[in-house]
C-alpha cells in the first residue's frame, strides 16, 4: 500500500458522499441550503440528531468507504515524493556527476536549498570550472 493509499483523505466514508450527493440534489430542487456552526451539547435539536447520527455511522464496520475525493494538493505532494525517490534511486545508481555527488549526495537536501545556479557555480559543482585542480588534471 503506497502513501496516497494511507492517506486520511481515504476515511472519507458513504455517509459523507451521501451528505454531499443530497445537498447536491436539494439545491438542484431550489433548496436555500445554509452550512454554519452550533456549539456542541448545547440542546440544539438539528445538531442532537446530526451527533447520533454520526456516533452510529462512525461505529457502523459494515459501511463502506469512498475514495473518489482526493485533494489535489494530496495527489500532487505524493508524486512529487515518488518522483524525488525514483531520481535519489537513478542519482545513487549512476557513475556520472562523481563530483557533483560529493556536494549534493541526497536529491531530497538538495531540492531543499534554495540555490541560485550560475554558470560559474555549476561548472565548480560540476568539475569543470577553471581552477588551479581542473588545469593540472587536463595536463
């Protein structure tokens, strides 16, 4: 089971999509739907019914869950985890860029600088600026 699968975006259940689906319906039906808060226990009969309500369904195993909501944001942030993995495994596995691997050994720290790159400090990082080291070593 990867990340995304694992997500609390999957505890979503059937009753939320039928809220959803019904508030849907209703406003389709020229319903004024209003959303808002009420405290709690306060004796409010709409938020009574709407507690019991959910304490049954929170307890009912036979309920089936629904994963077609997922966030964007979520999907995206799961890729780009799997991405930055999948260059970390290419980058570990690679024999080129020896000297950059000495500077920037893990993808995921490297992402994290915010490093503005010139020509000048890539071809450092890379081995092949003109220092004292590069003319010796193209003797």
């Amino acid at each position: 089971m990867n990340k995304l699968q694992n997500s609390n975006i999957y505890t979503h259940t059937h009753t939320v999509e039928e809220i959803r689906r019904k508030i849907t319906e209703m406003k389709e039906s020229e319903w004024k739907i209003t959303l808002c808060w009420v405290k709690a226990h306060a004796g409010v009969m709409g938020n009574e019914l709407a507690d019991t309500s959910a304490k049954r369904a929170a307890t009912n195993k036979i309920i089936p869950e629904s994963y077609n909501k997922i966030p964007k944001s979520v999907i995206m942030k799961d890729l780009e985890e799997e991405i930055v993995k999948e260059w970390q495994r290419k980058w570990t596995q690679t024999n080129k860029g020896r000297t950059t691997k000495e500077y920037f050994p893990d993808v995921s720290e490297r992402l994290k600088i915010k490093l503005q790159l010139t020509q000048n400090i890539t071809a450092l990082v890379s081995g092949h600026g003109k220092t004292r080291d590069y003319y010796i070593a193209s003797k």
